[in-house]
C-alpha cells in the first residue's frame, strides 16, 4: 500500500456537476479513472474532519449504504480520492 500526501474534503458530486462543462469534465474524467481502493487506504489519504460530524466515523457516513465504496482517481496529473455513497461521490483533493 503507497502513502499519499492528505488530500482535504472539496465536493460533492452534485455542487461540483452543477458548476457547468468545466465540472462535468473533473467527474467524468473522475470516474473513467477510478481505481477501488480499501477504507484504510483512504483513511491514510483523506483527512475527513470537514465532512464528518465530531463523532462520526467513516463506517457510520456509509453504514445506510451496503453498496458504498472507496476509490482513487487521476484527473489529469492530479490524483484525487473520493466515497462512493447513497448515489453521490464525496470527493477529496489535495492543497492547491
């Protein structure tokens, strides 16, 4: 498993399609590319405190969906990571 530099909580999927052709091309490229990935390699990527509640857990965000999953993807040289859940992407990228 390869460490990755922590990349911060930017969007959710629909804020991110909403924003016009410029984001509807970051989520398709987004999703062509992705590659499944274990909770704890995402948890050694992504720093989730400004998604989840103060006691919250990344189990307890996806534990309503039996389908969720977690990826990580290239969108262009840019490797971003993002969860898959209840019919949204929750996407995650480092500093810019």
């Amino acid at each position: 498993m390869k460490a990755c530099p922590t990349k911060r909580f930017y969007k959710d999927c629909f804020r991110l399609r909403s924003e016009g052709e410029e984001g509807e091309h970051f989520w398709k490229e987004m999703m062509d590319n992705k590659e499944r990935i274990t909770l704890v390699e995402f948890e050694m990527c992504a720093d989730t405190s400004s998604l989840l509640e103060d006691d919250e857990t990344l189990e307890d965000f996806v534990a309503d969906d039996p389908d969720h999953a977690f990826y990580s993807s290239r969108i262009g040289n840019e490797e971003v990571c993002f969860i898959q859940t209840a019919g949204f992407e929750f996407i995650f990228r480092g500093e810019k």
